[in-house]
C-alpha cells in the first residue's frame, strides 16, 4: 500500500523543491540581522565555536539568540549548496537530514565541528570508487560525533594547527567508517527505529568514550538550558510551520486529497512521504507536526530551548520521512504516561525533549497500534534517562540509540506473542 501515490500534485521541478528549502536559512539570516546587533553575532559566533558542545549544549543559552539562528542558517546554506552542487533532488531522506543539521545547530552542531566528518566520507567515496553523491547524507547523519570534534579544538586550546590536524584525522576517520556502519544496523531494529544512525553512532560512541576515559582525559558535561520564552523564536516557528502548511497547499493543487492516505503509512524504514505522496503534502504533514510540537510544549509550559526547538525541526524533517500525527502522538503520549509513572524527577524540558526526539520511534506506533506505541513510548521514557551515561555525551543522537535498542527488543517480543495466538 506504501508504494501507492494518491496526490492531485504535479511533478514538482528541483529547483522549486530547492527554493522552498532556502526559504528557512535566509529567514533565519535576516531574523538573525534584524534580532541582534553586528558585534553581538561576532561574539555569539565565537562562543558556539569554542564550547565543547557536549550533550546538551543550549546555544541560546550560551551564545543568544540571533547569534543561534545565524549559526544554524550557515550549517544549512551550506549542506544546501553542497547537495544541489551534487545535482540531488530533494526527497525524504535528504530534507530530513536538512531539519536534523538545522536542529542540532541549537544545541551542539558548526561548521567548526562537522566538516571533518565530510572529508572523511570525502575519502571513503574516493577508495571505494562510487560518487560522493553516495555517501553524503550519511556524512550529514554522521556529524552526530561533532562534540569530539569539539573536544579536540578545547583540548589543543590556542594551538589551531594542531587541532585541526587532529581533528581532520579522527573526524575523518569517523566519516570514513559510518556508512558501512550504519548500513548494518537497519537490521538491528528492522526498520523501526527511524533516527538508524543514533543507533549505530551510539554503539561507536560508547567505544570512543571508554577509549578517552582510559587516557583520563575529562568530558565536562552540561546540563544548563535555558528556562524562559523568546517569545521572537516561537514566533519565527509558529509563521514557519503555518508557510509550509500553505505553500504544501498552493502545490498539492490547493488541496488536502491525500493527506489521509499519507497517514496510513506506518512510517518503518524506508518510507519516502515526497516519493510516495508528493511534495506538497509532505510539506504540509511537516507543518501540521510543527504546530502539533509547538502545541505540546505550550500544554507543559515548556520552554523553546535549543534542544527542543532541536528536537522540534527534527520531528518537521522527519515528516518527509515516516513521521504524521497519528503515528506520533501515541509515542509522545507513552513518554509522558512514563515520566509520571515512575516519578522521574527532571525538568520539564527534559521530559519535552525525550518525547520529542523519542517519536524515532513512531514507525512501532503506525505498524501495530496506538497501545503499542504508547508501551513504546513509556520504555523510551525509562532507557533514555541512563543511557547517556555510555557515550559521555560525545554522541548527540542519545534518543536514537535508546530508540534502537527499544525496537530491537521490543519488536522480536511482539512478534513471539502473535505467533503464540496464531498456534
């Protein structure tokens, strides 16, 4: 049924695809313009350069908020530039990528810190022979490891050369090794884990944690986040995801036909909303996603942090991708039924950003049920508050490798009880 394209949307040309998504880095650049002073974003900039970026690292905390919104503006101007260069049309995959980098440009992700990683998928492309077109939405995926390019530049302090040396070597190396990787863990989760890198990242990480552990070098983490409302930034979201939800509109012929179908989807890997049901309505399932978070947070008078408006984007991206409304909202649901199940005690924020980062896990949702993905979403709830622990923080994508390991166990048990009832 997922192969079935029901849609009144024409074929939507790469550079109109391509024009939409520049609309987000420049508005985001003239918003970070008209916010805030020339010498406060020169200032902000070079605070987001020199922090360790260690999970969670709130850029509008530490570096403000236009400053924040440059910062993520450039990351996605150039990732932009990059695939059009490669001659890639947009489709789920790649604009789910796109929200992520964007996203995580709030809470621990800059070009200081990433372009290693691209090299690195660079080399591979050029030792296996195959078009780097191949590699670099992984590349994309795979800056989740930018907090131990960050640790790098904090340790070699005012020593550029070195740090940059250093950071090339074990950037690219991990560039180098995450597509063959990566590729290995779908299994691991059949499917139903949609953020596949955390996982596979987070199994790296660990491994890259103990190795710096055992050369006693300290990984200070941080938990500050900023707990009060820019209410500018919930106004530049609150416009954004109602333009997408428009200019979806204008390109599915001024229509909502399909949109029902596009819901029926159980999102599982791999689950092209752009291939399977068109542009526009993609663009107006990320809409509908983006006010459905904003409306959440507003219910727990969260605040809009970096990581939540991280964990927000990520969510939009993903609904090119295999995440809508229905498959969800039960996952959000299940998170907060756990969180005051068993009286975890942490901040609201927290318990905003697992829920929203823990719909990774919306395929389980959308294949066996809103009860199902509830139980999903309550075991998310509990795995995420001690699993960061194995990592240090130097993975950014903590829900997905909570996610991973919850669908790798959940889902053989599911299965075990159906073919039980079937006996």
């Amino acid at each position: 049924m997922n192969t079935i394209k029901i849609t009144r949307e024409k074929e939507v040309s790469r550079s109109t695809m391509y024009n939409v998504l520049y609309i987000l880095p420049l508005a985001m650049v003239l918003f970070a313009l008209i916010t805030t002073s020339p010498k406060e974003l020169i200032e902000g900039i070079g605070t987001i350069y020199k922090s360790n970026d260690i999970l969670l690292t709130d850029y509008l905390l530490i570096a403000g908020t236009g400053a924040t919104f440059l910062n993520a503006a450039v990351v996605l101007l150039v990732n932009l530039w990059l695939i059009k260069r490669l001659e890639l049309k947009p489709n789920g995959i790649i604009i789910a990528a796109l929200f992520l980098l964007t996203g995580f440009s709030f809470m621990g992700k800059n070009m200081f810190n990433i372009w290693t990683f691209y090299f690195g998928g660079y080399i591979y492309s050029r030792y296996h022979g195959i078009s780097y077109k191949n590699v670099v939405i992984i590349n994309m995926f795979s800056t989740a490891f930018s907090p131990v390019a960050s640790l790098i530049g904090e340790m070699m302090g005012p020593n550029v050369i070195a740090a940059l040396v250093i950071m090339a070597l074990v950037g690219g190396f991990i560039g180098f090794i995450m597509p063959t990787v990566s590729s290995r863990f779908v299994t691991f989760h059949s499917g139903y884990n949609l953020y596949n890198m955390g996982t596979a990242a987070g199994f790296v990480g660990m491994l890259v944690y103990a190795l710096i552990n055992e050369a006693n070098i300290v990984v200070t983490k941080n938990y500050a986040l900023l707990e009060s409302n820019d209410w500018r930034v919930v106004i530049f979201l609150l416009l954004y995801c109602i333009a997408l939800i428009i200019i979806g509109y204008c390109i599915n012929d001024k229509s909502f036909k399909g949109y029902k179908h596009l819901m029926k989807h159980s999102g599982r890997l791999i689950t092209d909303m752009i291939k399977q049901d068109g542009f526009g309505l993609s663009l107006m399932n990320m809409g509908f996603l983006g006010l459905m978070c904003m409306g959440f947070i507003f219910i727990l008078d969260g605040s809009f942090n970096g990581p939540v408006v991280a964990a927000m984007l990520t969510v939009m991206g993903f609904g090119s991708f295999g995440k809508h409304p229905r498959n969800v909202w039960p996952i959000v649901a299940g998170v907060v039924l756990g969180w005051h199940f068993f009286k975890i005690d942490t901040s609201t924020s927290m318990l905003i950003i697992s829920a929203l980062f823990g719909t990774t896990l919306a395929p389980i949702a959308g294949e066996y049920g809103s009860i199902i993905g509830m139980l999903a979403g309550i075991l998310h709830a509990t795995l995420i508050q001690n699993i960061g622990a194995l990592h240090g923080g130097l993975m950014l994508y903590n829900n997905g490798l909570s996610g991973g390991i919850i669908a790798a166990i959940l889902i053989p048990v599911i299965d075990a009880f159906k073919k039980e009832n079937k006996a």
